[in-house]
C-alpha cells in the first residue's frame, strides 16, 4: 500500500534513485540490514542487501523487526530536502541534535555506513524532495 | 623549473613539552606579525594552506601552522608506548606556549579552530599578556555532545571513514565539492584514537564555563567568529559565551561550518579579512 504524502512519496522513491548512483551502491557493497526509516507519520521496513535497496514495505509489518531505525518529522524531512537546506536541518545528525528526528535500536550498522546513510537519505534532495 | 611551486615552506622544529622532546612539523608564509594557527580536532595544518598561500595576507603576518603532536606529520614523541593519547587542557596549552617559545616568537597573534579555539579561550584566561591577540574560530565554553565518542576508536569499525563520516555534516552544503573533500580527507588519515583524544579534552576536561568571564580582552583582544551551519559549535553557543566576556567580539559566517579555512577559504576570507587588518593597525599605531 502507497502512502500519499510528500514526504512518503519522496521515500518511495529511493530504490530508484540509489540504482541510478552506482557510487553509493559500490560504497555498500559489504552492508546487509533490515533497518526502519521514514517520517515519524509514516515509515518503512528497508531490506538493504550488498547495498542495494531489496525490499522496502510500510510499516507495520506485523512481528517485522528492524536493527535500527532513523525516523524524522515530515517537516524535518522537507527542509532536509531543500535544494540549499537551512543551517542546522542540513544533517542527519543534527536533525538528532535538534530533536527533530531519532536514532535507535542497533546503530551499529549505521555508524560503519554512515555516509552511505547519510548520502541515502539525501538522495531525495537532487530529485525534488517532498515538493 | 617551469611547476608551480607554492609559497609555504615546511619545516620540523624541536620542542620540550613538559620535559619531552617532540618533533613538531610546522608549515610558514610571509613577514610580520607572528600569526600561529590550530587546527581542529583530528587533522592536520593542511585546512590552513588557503591562508598560508595568501599573498595579501603574507605582505603583514609570518603565518605558521604546526601539527599537534600525533597529528600529520608531527609523529608521537619516541618514548610513546602504545597507551591511549588523551590531550588535556594543560598539555595542549603547555604545547603551544612552548612551540612558541622554540620558534622565539615575540607577542604571535595565535588563531585556533574548534579545539583550537576552545583552547584560544584558555589562552585568554591564563596567559593573555603573551600574546598580541586571539581568534577563536567555532569557539565556546562549552558546547552540548551530539555523539558518543566511542565510535570513533574501536576495532570494528574503520576510524577513518566513521570520523569522516560524523564531521562531514559540519561542512555548510555551500562550501566547494573540492574543498569538502579535502577537509574530509583528512579526517579519513587520521591516527587510529587521535580525534577522540582530542576530544578528551573537548568534552570531558576543557569545559570553560564560568571562567570565561575573567578574561580582559584589554590585556589581549579576543576575536570570535562561528559559521552558521556548525551545528556542533552553534552560533549560539559563541555569542553565549561571548556575553560573559566584556570586549569580545563576535561574527556569525553566513554560508560556512565548522571548518571555514579549508572548506570554504573564500568565503572565510570575507571575514577573517577585517580581523587581520584590525590588528595588523593596532601593531602600526
């Protein structure tokens, strides 16, 4: 089932954008993780293979866990996602710092992937954001 | 030759740290004013070529910047043993007082950036009458930890790419593709546990607040400028630690992080400009 909001629809189209950036996908070559991202409103059960975008699902799954989940309000995903983001909405870690996002469970795989996440989760940036 | 040779010259100098001697690289440009330069927290003095490659600049400051022991090319003194680098409050001061002696530099003018300038402030406190004046780049007393430092050291996990990683949103998405980079690559060659002994002293043993106050900028004018997208060292947290420092003065950077003189050196230029020539005429006057 697709969610409907900006924000949801911009997620929905990470598959797409990362197969388009061979980069990233190499510099993830070694991960493999079932982690939860998406908005505080509305998030997903990601299937990160060989760094590739397996399978990603909304959530709740019933009894799907997730190692880690990086989770962010709707308006902290569409000022991320500015073409030139405002000062302290421009980074996944001070989003955290502000208290407009959260970080939890194993973050371990993220914190060895970090700029992957990190270039991942911006990837809606280039191509429109939630506009 | 026919290659571009830049003009900054590199050298090692001999320096007793509180009875250790260490081999300190150190890299200078120019004639004048003595302007000594700090890096950040787990890099080098090559964030400082921008300025070191000045040549409005280099015409009034003999610029030198060193690399802090365990740092690019300043190895650990020979007696290291292998045992966890902490840097403190006192052997980071102890450090540059005694580079600047060893160099003979008369009143330098020292600028420091994020640890640097954390350490510009201690300078201020404890030794002002020493020098001509401080700048403090990403400057505070103290500022809220947004990370656990353990990720930066441990076994399983590469240093140099999570390091990297962490501080890589501390550019401002302003600054050049190559510029970024560069600033990020450092942080990629970093010793394994450097950035977070440095950060000892960040987050555990430099917290300033509550002696800030006791500096008198009379004695030696203190300069502090933060770039607006440095979510680590805030704007606010400069200004705050400005209120209590009567004479201070401050500069919020559009359009910069927490790495102005390498990640974005035209930008930085706009705005360490003014401070240069400030005190480049209270020398002349």
């Amino acid at each position: 089932m697709k969610k409907s909001d900006p924000v949801s629809s911009a997620f929905e189209q990470l598959p797409t954008l990362l197969e388009r950036d061979a980069a990233l996908i190499q510099r993830g070559r070694l991960l493999d993780v079932d982690c939860l991202l998406g908005s505080t409103e509305h998030s997903y059960h990601v299937a990160i293979r060989a760094g590739r975008i397996a399978d990603m699902v909304p959530a709740p799954v019933l009894m799907r866990s997730w190692t880690f989940g990086y989770r962010a309000t709707p308006e902290a995903w569409t000022a991320f996602w500015q073409p030139m983001p405002k000062a302290g909405w421009h980074d996944l870690l001070s989003l955290t710092k502000r208290g407009a996002a959260t970080l939890d469970g194993d973050i371990k795989p993220f914190m060895t992937h970090l700029q992957y996440f990190k270039d991942l989760l911006a990837l809606p940036r280039g191509a429109g954001g939630a506009a | 030759m026919t290659g571009y040779i830049e003009p900054m010259v590199g050298r090692y100098v001999h320096v007793d740290i509180d009875g250790t001697m260490h081999r300190i690289y150190f890299e200078e440009a120019g004639q004048g004013i003595p302007l000594v330069c700090l890096h950040t927290a787990g890099s080098d003095n090559r964030q400082w070529r921008y300025l070191l490659a000045d040549e409005e600049f280099t015409k009034h400051y003999r610029i030198i910047a060193f690399d802090l022991p365990w740092h690019g090319k300043s190895n650990p003194p020979a007696n290291w043993d292998g045992s966890e680098y902490q840097l403190t409050t006192q052997r980071y001061t102890q450090t540059i007082r005694a580079f600047c002696k060893a160099l003979d530099l008369n009143k330098p003018v020292v600028m420091g950036c994020s640890i640097g300038g954390r350490i510009v402030l201690n300078l201020a406190i404890d030794h002002a009458r020493e020098f001509r004046a401080l700048i403090g780049l990403e400057a505070a007393d103290f500022q809220a930890p947004w990370y656990d430092t353990a990720w930066l050291n441990r076994p399983d996990i590469h240093g140099g790419e999570v390091c990297a990683a962490l501080v890589s949103g501390l550019v401002a998405p302003q600054s050049p593709a190559e510029a970024r980079m560069e600033t990020l690559w450092a942080y990629k060659q970093g010793g394994p546990g450097v950035f977070k002994g440095d950060l000892y002293f960040y987050r555990v043993d430099g917290d300033l607040r509550g002696r800030t106050t006791a500096i008198d900028t009379k004695a030696c004018p203190l300069y502090l400028l933060t770039g607006e997208y440095d979510f680590s060292c805030s704007p606010e947290d400069t200004v705050r630690t400005a209120s209590g420092i009567t004479g201070a003065e401050v500069t919020v950077m559009e359009q910069l992080g927490h790495f102005p003189m390498s990640e974005n050196p035209a930008q930085f230029r706009r705005y360490i400009a003014p401070v240069l020539a400030t005190i480049q005429q209270k020398h002349s006057s």
